[in-house]
C-alpha cells in the first residue's frame, strides 16, 4: 500500500511535534585533554559521587584516567561501569542502572560514541523512574517528570552528535531497535576533547564525517519552522566539515581540524533535536537494517542519490549553503550555486575515499526496502514527500551502479 499521500499531509507533524521537547542546554568545554576538567566540573556541581560510564576498547586506551584522577583531584568518588561492548540493550542499561544505584550516583558521565552515551540516557532516566523496568521505558516518548539524573556527555567520535540529541536508540528483549525520544533529558555538560579523536582509523573518521554532514545539511534543508540561530548553527556545520574533514583525513593529528569536526558533530546533534532528518536517513536506517552496513557507510552511499533527486525542491537552500560556505557568491544563480555546494559534498566523498563503497542492493530487495524507508520517512519533516514510485527510482538507480 503507497501511503503517500497520508504520509504527504503529515510531513510537517515531527517538526512540530519536536518543538515541544525541551531540549538540553548544556555548556559546552571544548579543547585538547579537556576532558580533564571535568573533577573540577562536578565539585562545582556539589557532586559527591558520580558514574562514570564508558566501553571496553576507551577503557583499554586508557582514556578515561584523565577523568577518574581529575575527580580524585577534586574530591569527588567515582565509579567506574566499562561493561559496555555493543549498542544498547535492556541488559545493559539494567547493569548501568544497578551501578549508579549501588554507588548512590548524583551525575552520569558518558564517555564515548553513540552507544555508550545513548544507553547512558536510558541510564539517568531509569534513575528518575526507579519504579519502572527497563523494557517499560522503551516508548516512543518518554517523559521524565522533573528532568533525568544529570549527565556529562563526553562524545569520543565526531559524527553522531548524540551528546546532545533526545533520541535514544536501544535494542529489545526481541532484537528489534527502537527509538525513544526523552523529554526531561538534562545533559548539564558537552566536553569536546579533541584528544579522544586522534587515533580513530581513517574510515571510521570518514564515515563519521560524512554522517555528521548529513545531519547539518538535512537540518538545513528541513521543512520545519527553525528560527536564525538553528538554521546558522546547520549551515556553520556544513563549513567547518567542508573545511576541516579533508585537513583530518590529509593530516590525523590536527588537533584544531579535530576540534572543529567534533564542534561541527555537535551541531549536527542541534539540527537532529530541532530540524530532524531526512530521507538521506530513511534510505540509510532501511538499508543498513536490511543489509548490516555501518550507519556512515549507508548514509554515505545514500548522499548524493537523494540530495540529487530532491534537486530541484532544494535548490534555493543548497545555493544558500554554497554560498555560506563561499563556494558561490551574492551574483551567481541560485542553480549554478546548488551545482556547486552538490559537487562539493562529491569531492569531501573522493577525498575521504568512500567514492567506491560497494552496493548491496539487490532488484528482489527492492519492495521491501520501500516500504521500510517509506514507513521511517514519518518520522521526519523532509522538503518533499517521496512516493512509493520516486523511492522505488532511487534504490533503482543506486542498485544499478
């Protein structure tokens, strides 16, 4: 069945439905090895005990002492929950929840990527609704009455920006993933520590690059009511990873290119929480699922297929962008400048070396995958509504590459 046209008189609803969320206003600590302020950070706070969470490899590179002696320093106990080793699970989140109740946490501290902070926010709210399971707190939105036990969100990898977003995606009891939006979330703090990107493997720094893209660019493109500052923070991404993604894949140890990706990510999380995404993320949710390609792998090979094919609805914005970012000025035409922001994102992909991602698409896949993306389409406010048949075009188009 083509629910386009339900789909068509609904595409504005997420976006004003988000408006409602209140959204964390943390401040932001940005720097080299700034991650070791954070003792000083919670003394302040009047914190006593706090947890602090974080993975396996983090923990085996040791990059969470920086935190535990900066909290030794300022007097404040910490306990330290490095169980994490794959995305979030109602196991896990029990576990983290248990240690945060056993030490008699005040403050979460989530040290890594989009899975250990994303099962932290499970973590500091199941905190607040002592009452409740686990596998009870998986709702589509969940309020927390008085906010979430605070967190410190201290992201490891450019490019998710899920130290600041509401959304949450956990496995279930079933293995299916689900999304939760939390409403009370309270991230007190952002440290962007460039320190933690420096040894990530040029792919994986690739992949998140592009992924935080898509999140700026989507946001820009929105078809959600967004006042200046939003829209200013999307575009300002767009620029700091047109300018700085190529210096981290040329020169890894940039620590200043590092830090502008790692700025640029967080905003990427802002365009996430108040423009939403895209069908660059409905074709990649579908197809990573079908296919267990990693997230910035599918969004990288669903980029220019899309943004090309809503060409002509966005014009107007890819041209802004172009401009923003100084690729067009104030006299070029409005599709000569697209033109130009469109080859742009084309040369970051050959730069970053995911021009020849492999295409697993295959012809027999291709109904199931447009209901998929069709169906996760709802959860957005895209600039223009894909039917059934313009989905079918462009797994179509993709698949014959």
């Amino acid at each position: 069945m083509d629910t386009y046209r339900f789909r068509k008189q609904i595409h504005k609803l997420p976006g004003k439905v988000i408006h409602h969320v209140t959204l964390p206003k943390p401040l932001v600590v940005e720097g080299h090895q700034s991650r070791g302020k954070i003792g000083e950070i919670c003394r302040h706070c009047g914190y006593k005990q706090v947890l602090l969470v974080t993975d396996k490899t983090l923990q085996q590179l040791g990059y969470e002492q920086a935190i535990v002696q900066s909290l030794e320093a300022a007097g404040v106990g910490c306990t330290l929950f490095a169980d994490i080793n794959s995305e979030p699970t109602i196991d896990l989140i029990d576990a983290g929840r248990q240690a945060a109740t056993a030490c008699q946490a005040e403050c979460v501290i989530a040290l890594g990527g989009g899975s250990v902070l994303d099962t932290c926010k499970m973590i500091v709210a199941g905190m607040k609704l002592l009452h409740l399971k686990t596998k009870s707190l998986l709702l589509k939105f969940l309020v927390v009455p008085n906010k979430t036990l605070p967190m410190i969100s201290v992201p490891s990898t450019a490019g998710t920006g899920a130290e600041i977003t509401v959304g949450a995606v956990v496995t279930n009891a079933h293995g299916v993933k689900g999304s939760t939006v939390l409403i009370g979330l309270n991230v007190t703090h952002v440290i962007l520590d460039s320190e933690l990107t420096l040894h990530a493997p040029s792919m994986v720094t690739a992949a998140c690059g592009m992924d935080a893209l898509s999140h700026v660019v989507e946001g820009a493109v929105s078809d959600v009511d967004m006042d200046e500052e939003n829209m200013r923070l999307s575009q300002e991404g767009v620029r700091l990873i047109f300018q700085h993604l190529p210096i981290v894949m040329r020169e890894p140890e940039n620590i200043e290119s590092r830090l502008a990706m790692c700025r640029a990510a967080m905003y990427g999380g802002n365009a996430i929480n108040t423009q939403l995404a895209g069908y660059v993320h409905a074709f990649a949710h579908s197809i990573g699922a079908k296919y267990h390609i990693p997230h910035g792998q599918a969004i990288t090979l669903m980029m220019m297929p899309v943004l090309e094919y809503q060409k002509e609805v966005c014009q107007a914005r890819y041209a802004m962008l172009a401009r923003y970012c100084q690729l067009a000025d104030e006299n070029t035409s409005d599709a000569e400048a697209a033109d130009h922001f469109l080859q742009a994102v084309v040369q970051l992909i050959q730069t970053c070396g995911m021009d020849n991602l492999s295409v697993p698409i295959k012809e027999d896949d291709i109904e199931e995958l447009t209901r998929m993306i069709a169906k996760d389409s709802i959860n957005y406010s895209a600039p223009m509504t894909f039917s059934n048949e313009d989905i079918r075009k462009v797994l179509e188009q993709v698949a014959q590459k």
